[in-house]
C-alpha cells in the first residue's frame, strides 16, 4: 500500500542533526531490524513517538527533540490486523517479542524473521501496533527499511527554519 501522512519522532539530542539516517538502530538491531541493517521508527502520533522515546516512563521524560516527517512511501504492509498478519504468516507473539531480552542473551529475536520474510518481497516497510509499555490501541508506529528523499519512498523531515542542527558541533 502507499502511506502518505505526517510521523514523528522524539530524537535523542546528540542525534538530531542525522533525523533521517536510522544508523542508530543499525548498531544493534532493534524490534523489526537486526543488526546492521538501518531502520527509521516514526510515530504516527506526537504521543506515540514520546511514549516510544521513554518507554513507559510517561512521566519523566528524558530531553529529546520532537521532529515532524513528511511520509510518502510505496510498499507499506499494515499489520495492525489479524487478516494483514495472516496474509504474511506473520505472528503477534512474533512482533511483541521480547527482543533487547534475546539480544541480551545472544539470541536472535524472533521480530527479525518478519524482516526477513518482508525484505525479501521487497516491502520498503510496516505499520505496527507500539509495544511501548505505555501504549494503547490505538497507538502506531511506521517502521522503514527503505527510504530517502526520493519517490517511491520518500520521507522529509519537517524544519523550515533550520532549527536542526548540522552537526554535533551545532550544540553550543
């Protein structure tokens, strides 16, 4: 499917001048990404993006940066539902591992195989339910493999006046 809607994210602050890289996530692997392969995590709301950032610390959040992206991608697949999971033999349970645990215990999470399976049928990237202990419902995340400021899968960053820092030296 195309998305095309406004996401955010809450950046680290020594990180706000790369809001578009996903090198983070690649250092380590996270929930849908295994190690060494980039992934950009965007909220499909203010509050989800906060609620990913501190992850359940609802109540004291660390210092992070706010930034709105401007999403247009080809190649989405929405698994917030059982007939969407169903379709890719995708599993719940798969996406709700407990993932930094496996890692931690030089495990392979099982949320990476849906990377596998997905990546291989050329899918740039998914619609998630949030696993933040916090989440609701209702709460999103879009999750991408494959993005830049192109077409088919383009996505911007929203900073008219040039607030973002260019560097880690733009921090006085």
């Amino acid at each position: 499917m195309r998305f095309v809607r406004t996401c955010y994210r809450a950046h680290d602050p020594r990180w706000a001048f790369k809001p578009t890289s996903g090198d983070g996530t690649a250092i380590r692997g996270a929930r849908f990404n295994p190690k060494g392969v980039p992934a950009l995590y965007l909220g499909l709301t203010i509050m989800t993006a906060v609620k990913e950032a501190n992850q359940g610390f609802a109540h004291r959040i660390n210092p992070c940066v706010l930034c709105s992206y401007e999403v247009d991608c080809d190649d989405i697949v929405d698994l917030t539902t059982e007939e969407a999971r169903g379709e890719f033999a995708i599993a719940l349970e798969d996406m709700a591992c407990a993932w930094a645990t496996a890692l931690g215990d030089a495990e392979r999470p099982a949320s990476w195989s849906i990377y596998d399976r997905l990546r291989s049928r050329h899918v740039a990237g998914i619609v998630v339910p949030s696993f933040a202990p916090s989440a609701q419902d209702e709460d999103r995340n879009l999750v991408l493999w494959d993005w830049g400021p192109d077409l088919p899968h383009k996505v911007t960053v929203f900073d008219p006046s040039g607030r973002l820092p260019k560097d880690q030296l733009s921090w006085s």
